[in-house]
C-alpha cells in the first residue's frame, strides 16, 4: 500500500512450504552403452519451448535462473495445473536410458509416462535429478516429463538428458506430411478455435504447432485447438505445422485469416481517466467537491486489502459496505461520476497473496463487484509477495480471468512498476502469463516514478510506455494501434519518495502524449495530494511543490484517449 510512498523493489521470497508427497520411488536398473542425449532442445537454448509441449500453456522460456548457458525452463504452476512440460522421443525396445536433469523450487519432477520417476523437495539452487528406466519389448517411444506441485509456485528446470541410443536404431529424419484442412470452427473477441486434419509420419506425429504470423503462439497434440489472449476486432492469420519425436517439423499448412469479434467495450473502446482517491489517510477530499472543480468523472479508490480468512475490506480493517469508503462512492455516483476499487499496492495483508487459490481470491473479488455493481476493477500488484511471485502472478491472473467470465463487461486493470525503458523482469512475467492463461487483461498499467528516472519524468514516462508497448506487440502480436489501447499510465503527482518532481507542466505532456496515442488510462497517486505544499516534501496531503488546489486531477480530466 502506497500510504508509505514506498515502491523500491525486492527479490522474491521463498516460495510456499508443503505438506510431505508421496510417490513411487525409483527403480534402480542395470546400465547401457552411453550415446548422444536423445532429447532436442535440452537446454533451452533455442530461446523457444519446441518441441517440449506444456500443460495450460504455463510453461516459457527464461533468461534467469539458469543453471547451463543462457536460457531455462520455467513452469509456472497453478493451484490447479502442475505446469507438466513434456517431449516425446523415438527410443529402441528392450534398453535402458538414463534420465537427469537440473531443477530448482518446491517438489519438482522428473520421469518418464507410464514409468519411473523423481522428485526434490524445494532447493534454493538447481539441483540434479537422475533416474534410469527400461523400454518395453515392442516400446519404440518415450514421453519425458518434469514438473510442479499444485500451488507450490514456479518450478525451474535445465539441461535435461536422455542418454542411451536413438530409436529404431537410426536416426529419425523423415518429417511428417503437411496438416491440412485447417479451418476455424468459432471465434470471440479475444479467441479464435482451429482445427485441422491429422498428418501422417513414418514413426508417429507427437505435436502441432500453431502459428499466429510468423510467431508460435500454441502446441497441441491433437487436431484442434482454441488460440486466447487476442485483442478485439483484430485480423489474425494462422497456420499449423507437425512435429515427430525427434523435432522433424512438417511445412506450413494453408494459413486461415480470422477477425475477432467486436467485443463489449473492452480493448480499444475502454477509456478511464481515474486518479487515486483513499479515505485512509492525508486528509481525503469530498469527492463531489473535487468532481465540480475539474469535471473528473472517475476516481481509482485505493485499497481492498484482506481482513482475513481471504475477505475482503477497505484497508483490510475498515468494512466493505456502509463506512466512509461507501460514502464517498455514492457522493462520486450521486454526482454522475464513478469508481474502480484497486485492490493490493505496495504493503499490507493483500488478497492476491493471502487467498488460498484462484478461485477463492476470484469469490472475495466477486464480493466487491457484488457490493458496487462494479464496471471495472483494478489489481495493483506490487513488492516481493505478489509482483515478484509468479505463482501469486498466475493467481492473480487466473482470478481475474474467472470475474470477467462471471462478470460481462467488467473491464480488468492490473497495474505494476515499470524501469525507464519499460517492464522488468516480472513486469515482462505478468504480461507473458496473462497470455499463455488466456486472462485477457483489459489494460496494462505501469507506475513510472520511484525508478530512479532522474529528471525527465516526461521523456522516461514516455519511454516506459513504449516499451511496454514493444512487449504487448511481442506477446500478443497485436499492432501499434492495439498495443496502446491497452496501455495504462498512473504517475505521482509533485515529488515522488526518490525526488523525482512531475510537475503540472510536465504532467500536461503526459497527458496529451496519452490523448495522441489512444492509450486506455491516465491515473496517479493521488488526488489527496493534489493540494500546493512548496517546500513540504513527500507527504499525504499535498504535494510538495506549488501549484493550485487540484490541479493534477484537472488536467487528468482532460484524457480522452
């Protein structure tokens, strides 16, 4: 919670403890002649996931933590998906293969369908697993695997071998047949489902690839599939490509261009100028006050923090429902204007990361939509407990994910710190796993202060912007115009914690840099601070440098998008 005006970020804590598993144990088999690892891509270091397939999509591709070269294996476990990632390879009946690989995180796995495995329980560094099988007398493939443990939080996995001879005793480099028939058999806004005929290959397709573009978006191994994460109202092309055991990659079938239905308003239609209004602290104004003075219409009502037991309650201590955060509600909607509740910020007893699973943190979000008969909703996710937490991340996502489904029309935000060039490193997390769970956030809200920015706040907020537009375009292959309809800016007004002055001349630029290019939203922190205090430093109720009562929040009102 921002009531400190504290953002400075933190390394990620240990990930959540256990109950004891239990398993299988492994069996210990004579050994063989060494060979080539028969596995592809072992390593990663294609920089892709091909041709290891994962559950739910919620297997990529990291740069860090690695344990060999210079990408791993993430897999970012749910409470419901152990973000299994597999590869099938050729192997000979009759013969005894080693597997091992290096692994790091809470109950991690490895083994092979059908057959032997491993585990470790939640090293702090990679650590190695090896276990050895034997094929069957007319086995001729094998299916490696490693993975999670329900809710137990991102695993990593690295330079993952399978050592013993290839299968049929040669080498397998016959591709198979190209997939055709490709057609899609439906569509929403933000999907697109596709099915295709089977291929034919001389050992066994094991995997289809499908590609949006030039961009491999989805792996399945049957013959349809259902593409999520679109944008509305957006022409996608996509074509399909089949893979055996041994990586051999059929041509591109014929491609198929769908457009994604128009939607409810979301996307490029969803507009929001919303500063932050809390009745916690420095000196709250009356909102209907404010409203007549600058025409603002929406105010972002910080923060729904947990009261316990995952419920939910205005700071977490003050109630849900008729106190002074509902007061001001309905002076807000009395006056024709109207609210997004943000739920988190930087400290206190967060729901994201205090409800036990997606679907109980979706039920306490439903409880506030309920309350308000909200239109849209603001996740501010931050610091080491849900920022930099993936699993706390795919929660979150997955959550907010079940609202929107529950909820038509209701407009989702998450908002998150920013570097000067644009998301960090769990920035760029959050926006790759709001893809691959198909969580199809409305808007991307990054807070450019506290960054260390020096002192063009203008040049850095707009440079933050574009890199987060870089980032959408990358992940959901959307265009310029549609990455920036899902763009949110929320600066700090005056002096931020690291003295980094937004002043109302530069807050102008940014604002009319938002208008030019069509972004979604224009928020900061906070309304209670936009109040002339020259000299006063960083405080609650004013902010810090001269300027007239409410200025920030007039010049906010004139966002249009």
């Amino acid at each position: 919670m921002r009531n400190t005006l504290r953002r400075s970020r933190r390394r990620l804590l240990a990930l959540l403890g256990s109950a004891a598993l239990a398993l299988a144990g492994a069996i210990a088999l004579p050994g063989t002649a060494h060979a080539a690892n028969v596995l592809t891509n072992p390593g990663f270091e294609s920089g892709g996931l091909s041709p290891w397939t994962c559950t739910g999509n919620l297997g990529s591709v990291v740069s860090s933590p690695v344990h060999g070269g210079s990408k791993a294996l993430a897999g970012a476990v749910s409470s419901s998906d152990n973000a299994q990632c597999s590869q099938t390879v050729s192997v000979q009946p009759n013969t005894t293969y080693s597997l091992s690989g290096w692994v790091r995180g809470s109950y991690v796995y490895l083994g092979v369908n059908g057959g032997a495995s491993t585990w470790t329980t939640s090293p702090s560094a990679y650590s190695q697993l090896s276990v050895s099988f034997t094929t069957g007398a007319s086995q001729t493939s094998a299916t490696i695997y490693v993975h999670g443990w329900y809710a137990q939080g991102t695993y990593y996995a690295d330079d993952i071998s399978l050592d013993g001879p290839g299968g049929g005793g040669g080498s397998d480099t016959q591709a198979p047949t190209v997939p055709t028939g490709l057609s899609s058999t439906g569509k929403t806004s933000s999907s697109v489902s596709l099915k295709w005929n089977a291929s034919s290959d001389n050992v066994g397709v094991t995997a289809y690839d499908i590609y949006s573009g030039s961009s491999q978006v989805l792996s399945v191994s049957g013959t349809s599939a259902t593409v999520s994460g679109l944008s509305p109202s957006t022409s996608y092309t996509f074509t399909v490509k089949a893979r055996d055991a041994a990586g051999n990659t059929s041509a591109a079938s014929s491609s198929v261009s769908v457009t994604t239905d128009a939607g409810t308003g979301g996307g490029t239609g969803f507009k929001q100028a919303a500063p932050y209004l809390y009745e916690g602290w420095g000196d709250p104004p009356s909102p209907s006050t404010v409203m007549s003075a600058t025409g603002i219409k929406w105010f972002t009502m910080a923060f729904v923090l947990d009261s316990g037991g995952c419920t939910p309650a205005w700071d977490g201590s003050r109630p849900l429902t008729g106190g002074a955060d509902q007061s001001a509600i309905n002076a807000v909607r009395s006056a024709g204007g109207d609210i997004v509740p943000s739920f988190g910020g930087w400290q206190g007893s967060k729901l994201g990361a205090n409800c036990s699973s997606a679907s109980a943190l979706s039920g306490a979000l439903q409880k506030v939509i309920d309350a308000y008969s909200l239109k849209a909703i603001d996740m501010d996710i931050e610091n080491s407990d849900e920022f930099e937490n993936e699993a706390v991340q795919a929660k979150i996502l997955t959550a907010l994910k079940t609202v929107k489904a529950n909820n038509p029309g209701l407009k989702t935000i998450v908002t998150f710190g920013t570097s000067t060039t644009g998301p960090t490193y769990y920035g760029n997390r959050l926006i790759e796993q709001a893809q691959s769970l198909g969580a199809n956030i409305d808007v991307f809200t990054i807070m450019p202060f506290d960054f260390g920015g020096g002192s063009d706040m203008y040049g850095n907020t707009v440079n933050a912007a574009e890199g987060l537009k870089t980032k959408l375009k990358s992940t959901f292959g959307w265009d310029d115009a549609t990455a920036y309809s899902h763009i949110g800016i929320s600066g700090m007004n005056g002096l931020s914690d690291q003295q980094e002055n937004t002043t109302p001349a530069i807050w102008t630029q940014i604002r009319d840099w938002a208008n030019s290019h069509h972004i979604a939203r224009l928020a900061f922190w906070a309304v209670n601070r936009d109040r002339p205090c020259a000299g006063g430093g960083v405080v609650s109720n004013c902010s810090g440098i001269s300027q007239n009562n409410w200025q920030f929040t007039s010049i906010t009102a004139g966002f249009t998008g």
